[in-house]
C-alpha cells in the first residue's frame, strides 16, 4: 500500500514536470515563432488620425500594412484655464498630439511637417520606433519644410511620442507628446468606449490662474514646480460638456499616456476599480488596480466595466494636483441604478467646486492697434509689445531674458545694442553662426521672421525700450534701408 502510493505520487511528479517542461517549451517556441520583424505587409492605407480625447477605429484583424501618417506640427495660442492662455506648440493641433494606431509589423510611413507659420524647428522620437533617437535624427525639420522617414513596428504596446529637439524639456513641456498605439496580431479584444487621456504639467511665470497670456517659465520647469498638473493640455478638458461618456453595463478603455515633462502620475478613477491593466502599455496585465503609476514618458491601457450610474472623478492621486493645479476630469455615466451594487446618496460633484478655483478675468492684454503712418512713440511701444508675444517670446522670453546656452538675452543685451542694423538684419533674415551676448556664447538658429518693414520697426522700438536697452526708436525707413542693403 505504501508502496503504491509512492509510486503514485512520483508518477504525478513526473507528469507535472513533463507539464512544466513542455509549456517551457511552448512559450519559447511562441517566442521565436512570432519574428514581428518578417511579418510581410500587404497594400498601403493612410491612418486615421484623432484629436484627444478620441480615437481611431480599432484595427481588428486587418493585415499588416504599409501605413502612411501624415502629421502637421502648428505652434498656437490656447486656453490653458478660462481667462489664461499659452502658446501651445502640438503635434497635430492639439494638445497631446494626434492619436496614432498600428498594428504590429506594419510599416509607418511617417511624414512630420513644419508649418510655416511656426518659428521653430521641430521634430519627433516615438518609443515605438526601433532605431536611433527614435525617429528624432531623421524628422528634424525647419518651418515651412516637411520630411519623412519610415519604421516597422515590432512590438505591440502603447507608446510615447514626443519632439526630443533643444531644449528638449521645453518642447516637451510646452504640449509636444502622443500617443502611438501598437495592437497586437488580431487586435485588442473589443469593448464598448475607448477614450485618449494624457497628462502633462505646465510651468509658468504667472502662478495658477494669473489673467492673461503666459510665458514658459524654465527656472520653474527645472524646480518641477508645476503651475498647471492636466489632462489633454488644458485645465477642464474633461468636465462639464466635455466629460468622457459611457453607460451602465458598458466596459471602457482608457488608453493613458503622460507626457510629463517632470511628473509621474498617480492614476486613479474615484468610485472605480480597473478590471485590467495593461502595466506601462506593455502586454503584462494586472487585475483588479486601484490606482496604477504612469511615468513621464509612459503609459498604461486601463479597462473597466461601469456597472452603476454617476459622475466618476478622473485625476492624478497626488491630489493637491486634481483639486488645485487642474488634474480632475469626468467619466459620465447613464443608466439605471443598481441598489445591490451602490445603494447609497449619490453626490454628484462633489469634487467639483475646488477644481473649478480659477474663475473670470478681464482678457484684454492684446488691443488692436490700427496700422497708421505715423505712430507716436507709446503706440510704436504697444504695437510692439503685442508682435513681440506673438512672435519672439517663444524663445526670447516675457522679459527677453532668453534661456540659458539655447536663446540669447535681449534684456540689456550688449550684441543688440551696439547696432541697429545689424539687429534689424537678424529679425529680416534670421541668424546662425556663433555670437556673443554679454559674454556667454551662442550658436542657434534663429528661423527669418515673418513681419512687415512697419512691424519690425515697432517690436524692436519695443525691445530697445525695454528692460534696460538702449531706448532707440526704430524707424520704419531705416529697416527700409537694411532692407534694400544701404
Ligand atoms: C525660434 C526661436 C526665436 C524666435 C521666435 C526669435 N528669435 Fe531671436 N534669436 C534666436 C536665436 C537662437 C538667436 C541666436 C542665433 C545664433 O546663435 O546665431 C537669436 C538672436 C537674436 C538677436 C541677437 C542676439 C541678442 O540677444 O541680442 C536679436 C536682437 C534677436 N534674436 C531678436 C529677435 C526678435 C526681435 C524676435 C521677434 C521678432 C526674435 N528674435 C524671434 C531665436 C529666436
Ligand atoms: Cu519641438
């Protein structure tokens, strides 16, 4: 009797080591037999591309595919908070960028142009890519240029873009990442909604709510002392009328992304567990999440089944940021009450009144100033003031103060006041080169500007007037004349 048991019981130790083996075995074999590199594409199509917070249609079981995507970078002002606006530079127009969706072993054709409305050069790293910079040495390009390069997607997950060109955190921070989906042989399995969300943090020289239009702050972005902590680029980008939407019995993915350029998130959906989450976008799943954890520079696929009615709370869990630096958005949800699975007093929005804290403001800032042949000195000033927001304080700075081995000073800038023309030569035909400002070396480009003889005359009146410059009125003759090479 003993004899047999110990027969017994080794035998079924042999058999599950046989079991252990062969699904060793197994996965290898899975392994090597899914080369996603000679997956071979049949016929080409162009990708649909959609603006946060939706996205395209899922792939299914399409094949893999030559796969053109063409996407504009536009540099343009927004509304970051009401009464508050900053010069957004996107990917597509919106803040993240364009949602961009694979499959894996399709081949990108990828076309990135420069718009010539914008006033810097750009270009693009996708953690997508295998390859160097991730398509960032190849994508470089000016204003009013555009180029392409072409990769294969090997790996399915959800990835990060972002412009990685200097200075890179400032491009980043300034709202310049995405989302690019890689799904896997036969697709994700379906669900009912699928929603695009990123977060982002924002550093201004006004704090949280200050009125008006407001510069990019780098000494803040280097203290990661974020003004703004968002989802999709703007403070209530997902509540109110925009909230994301689902019903009762529905499952809902969220594909999640961050762009930082500093802060990790802490994700979490108030009043929701995630069934399933894709960890860090890869192919492990973990179950039953409270809140997952989203790097600067990575993401995570949530899901989840909404089985009562309500508004759900979306935010960064590092909670002064949802009810104070903007991070709270909206699921809502309709359909019919589960007294067995939430029976008690519904509160709806609860949490909203501390994350609406910033309220009106007068939004002038920006009067129109008619074109006249003779402006006085104070109108040249203002005019001036206005064109240098619209088009230098980009890279000089609200107060000229430049940034730092990237964008020289033009506050009490000696290289700007030793010459007007020369000066009036760089705004007409742009400047490369190494120069010397106030003793710190340079070597840029500065892309030519796009403004009238008029125009150039009353910004640099405005620049020469200011923080501590020479006071030169700028006459519209003399730019005619550096204009005409006299
Ligand atoms: C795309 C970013 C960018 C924009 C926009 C821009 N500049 Fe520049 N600017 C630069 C860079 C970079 C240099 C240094 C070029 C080099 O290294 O040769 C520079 C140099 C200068 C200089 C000479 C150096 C100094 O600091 O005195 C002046 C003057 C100047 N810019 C004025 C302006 C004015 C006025 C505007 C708006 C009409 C403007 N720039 C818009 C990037 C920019
Ligand atoms: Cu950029």
């Amino acid at each position: 009797m003993k004899k047999l048991k110990l027969i017994l019981s080794s035998l079924s130790f042999m058999a599950f080591a046989f079991l252990l083996f062969t699904s060793c075995k197994d996965n290898e074999k899975k392994s090597i037999a899914i080369d996603t590199s000679k997956i071979v594409v049949s016929g080409s199509m162009e990708a649909e591309l959609t603006s946060p917070p939706f996205v395209p249609a899922s792939v299914g079981n399409r094949p893999a595919k030559k796969l053109i995507v063409n996407m504009e970078i536009l540099e343009e002002e927004g509304t970051m908070t009401d009464g508050t606006t900053y010069i957004y530079w996107t990917f597509g127009g919106s803040v993240p960028g364009s949602f961009i969706r694979t499959r894996v072993g399709d081949e990108v054709e990828f076309t990135l142009s420069n718009h010539p409305d914008n006033k810097l050069p750009h270009n693009i790293d996708l953690h997508a890519v295998t390859g160097p910079g991730g398509g960032a040495t190849s994508s470089f390009v000016a204003p009013g240029h555009e180029k392409t390069f072409s990769f294969k997607t090997l790996n399915p997950g959800l990835y990060v873009y972002h412009c990685a060109t200097a200075p890179v955190g400032m491009h980043i921070a300034n709202g310049m990442y995405g989302l690019i989906l890689v799904e896997p042989e036969g697709g994700l399995p379906k669900v009912d909604k699928e929603y695009y969300i990123m977060q982002g943090d924002f550093y201004t020289k006004g704090d949280n709510g200050a009125p008006g239009l407001q510069a990019f702050d780098m000494k803040k972005a280097v203290a990661e002392d974020a003004d703004y902590v968002v989802f999709n680029g703007k403070v209530g980008s997902l509540t109110g009328d925009n909230a994301i939407t689902a019903n009762v019995g529905e499952t809902v993915r969220l594909y999640v992304g961050n762009g930082g350029p500093n802060l990790v998130s802490s994700f979490h959906v108030i009043g929701e567990i995630f069934d399933r989450v894709n960890i860090e976008g890869g192919s492990a799943i973990n179950e039953n999440v409270q809140t997952t954890l989203i790097p600067a520079g990575g993401a995570a696929i949530v899901e989840f089944k909404v089985d009562v009615p309500g508004t759900f709370i979306i935010v960064d869990h590092s909670i002064f940021r949802a009810f104070n630096k903007g991070a709270l958005g909206m699921l809502k949800v309709k359909g019919s009450e589960s007294k067995q699975l939430y029976s008690g007093v519904k509160q709806e929005g609860i949490y909203n009144p501390e994350g609406g804290t910033i309220q009106e403001m007068p939004t002038d800032g920006a009067k129109k100033i008619a074109v006249k042949g003779n402006k006085t000195l104070a109108e040249k000033i203002a005019s001036g003031k206005n064109l240098y927001t619209k088009t230098c304080f980009a890279c000089h700075q609200a107060n000229g103060e430049g940034i730092p081995s990237a964008f020289p000073p033009l506050a009490k800038s000696d290289y700007l006041n030793e010459d007007v023309k020369r000066t009036i030569g760089i705004v007409l035909n742009g400047k490369t080169g190494e120069i010397t400002v106030n003793g710190k070396k340079y070597n840029s480009v500065m892309t030519k500007q796009t403004l009238t003889e008029d125009e150039i005359a009353d910004v640099l009146t405005y620049v020469y007037n200011s923080w501590g410059n020479n006071k030169t009125n700028v006459k519209v003759s003399t730019v005619q004349e550096v204009k005409s090479g006299h």
